[in-house]
C-alpha cells in the first residue's frame, strides 16, 4: 500500500493549494453552500477568532486524495459546529484503507472529531466513538412538480398561502439582481425583528458576496412599500438551504400571515435553479430549548415533503473536552 502523508489546510504548499483547488478532490469540497469562499468567511466570522480552517487532508505521492473539511478550533474536527463528512477520491480498498490511516494521524493529534455516519467510517473507527445522536431534518423534495410539493403543505396554510400570494409583492435578490439596497432593508428587518444587533457588519457583507459569487439568494415581500418579511437561502447545484430569516413582528402580533408565502417562494426558487432538494434545517421540537425555537421548527415542517434523520457520531482520537 502507499504511504499517505497527512496535512492540515495552513500546511499544504501554494502549489498543493492550487493542484487541490483544480483537483476532482477540490471541486467536491468547495461544490457545497456552507464551503465556498464567502461562507466560510461568514461562519469564521460569526463563530469567533477561535475558529479557522482546520480542514485535514491525506496526500498520496504529494497529490490530495482525501479530505475532510473542517472550520472548528484547535483540537476538534467538525465544520462550523456541526458534523463534518470525508470527501475520497479513492474506492474501494483504496478507500478503506485510507480512512484507517486519516483515523492513525487523528489519533496521534489527539483530535476530537464529529462525523456524518457512513458504513467504512463506523468500521474503522468505531472503538474511537464517544456518542452517537440524530437530528430530523426537515427537507423539501424539489424533484416533485410543484403540485406534489404544494399537497404536502400543512392544510391549515393553504389559505394563509393564498393570503400571501394576494396580497404580498415579491422581490428575487440572486446574481441576477444584485441589489445592495433590497439586502440592507432586510438587514434592517432583521435588527428590528430581533431587538439588537446580533453579529458583525461584516458578516452581512459576507452574506451578500455570497449573493453576488452565485451561491445565495434572498427573497423579499412587501406589504405595499414596506418591506415585512424576507428570508435568505443558502445554495449550490444540488441543495438550498433555507439559512435566516426576518418578519415584522407587529404584523405578526395581529395574527397576519406575512411569513408563509415567502418561504414558499424561496423553495420554488430553489426549484427553477435546478436543486434537487430544499433542507429546511432542525424541526425536532425536542432538539429546541424555548418555545420560540420551537414555534419555528413546526412552522418549518408545515412545509416539508420529508423528514429525514440524520446521524453523526462524536469521536476521541485521545483529544480532552
């Protein structure tokens, strides 16, 4: 067998930088909402200074062949909180055996890693698992017509829906219209809906370039002139994720609908930019610790065709917590 050589992402040379970049490897690792440029840049910014791109890969004969990408603080393997998955260009054997060597320098780093399940990664590191846990995820099945979609709706918003589509007016904010000033009114939004400001300028500055480079999109509604609901998707070419979103919330207090309608349009976009599926997020009501959390985890599967779980495990390569 070869020898793999393991590097985290600050080790690696310009050159293997850029041979990873241009790499089938690269194009897998940054094919991804939460793993373009713009992203990562948010949620480093939105996490901390704490966290950085700790993204671990093994090299064969100098070429990366295995990865897992991870945005996490010193000592852990997880990307931006959550778990983290390994991106192999290998099959097979190859591959086995080359998750068993990644598993061998985790454990000489003393690594705490959290993982998505799959079959090899259980098989060789199984004695390495401290916790298992799922979440459900709820998700729209955007290879369904839209009729199909829609008949999966929660019966009660049928006609909060309607209501919406009367009443509201829509605005796209994608690629095709990069409109600063339609995103800062719904920052705006945001700040008023919340109370406070949340996070840094900077981090919207980061949630609009990501609108610009092609992997975002927001959709606004007004009521008349006045902006009263927005909600921003994360995306590639594969899956949206459904990321924030902000409300009137006096509006709201008088029992209207101002937030059904937009979402839906947000999923139908994902649909016209050719996703194959619409990630609503958590909607676990028992994963949710106030009421607010989980008004919106069930306002969220109103919306889903599916509920999928999904399983990761939290592994001790020798690491302290």
């Amino acid at each position: 067998m070869s020898v793999f050589e393991l590097k985290f992402w600050s080790d690696l040379t310009p050159q293997e930088h850029e041979q990873f970049k241009s790499s089938a490897l690269g194009q897998m690792y940054s094919n991804h909402y939460m793993r373009n440029r713009s992203a990562m840049a948010y949620f480093s910014d939105y996490l901390g200074p704490d966290f950085s791109d700790r993204s671990i890969f093994l090299l064969q004969k100098s070429v990366p062949v295995l990865a897992a990408p991870a945005l996490c603080r010193e000592g852990e393997l997880n990307y931006a909180n959550g778990p983290t998955e390994i991106l192999s260009v290998l099959s097979g054997s190859a591959h086995r055996y080359a998750v068993k060597m990644l598993f061998k320098q985790l454990k000489q780093q003393h690594i705490i890693a959290n993982f998505l399940i799959d079959q090899i990664l259980l098989r060789e590191g199984f004695s390495h698992i401290e916790k298992a846990s799922f979440s459900y995820v709820g998700l729209v099945d955007l290879t369904l017509n839209e009729k199909a979609r829609h008949q999966c709706i929660r019966k009660s918003y049928k006609s909060l829906l309607n209501w919406g589509e009367k009443n509201l007016n829509i605005e796209l904010i994608d690629k095709s219209n990069m409109s600063r000033a339609s995103f800062m009114l719904f920052k705006d939004l945001h700040f008023l809906a919340s109370g406070r400001k949340t996070r840094s300028d900077k981090s919207w500055d980061y949630q609009f370039d990501m609108i610009v480079e092609g992997n975002a999109y927001l959709v606004n509604a007004y009521l008349g002139e006045r902006l009263v609901s927005g909600c921003y998707i994360l995306h590639d070419n594969q899956t949206a994720l459904y990321g924030v979103a902000a409300n009137d919330r006096e509006l709201m207090a008088e029992g209207l609908a101002i937030n059904h309608y937009p979402l839906w349009q947000a999923i139908n976009m994902a649909n016209e930019k050719k996703c194959k599926k619409f990630l609503l997020g958590n909607v676990g009501i028992e994963d949710q610790t106030d009421q607010k959390s989980r008004n919106i985890a069930k306002f969220k599967r109103g919306f889903a065709t599916d509920i999928a779980t999904e399983a990761h495990v939290t592994m001790n390569f020798g690491g302290t917590q």
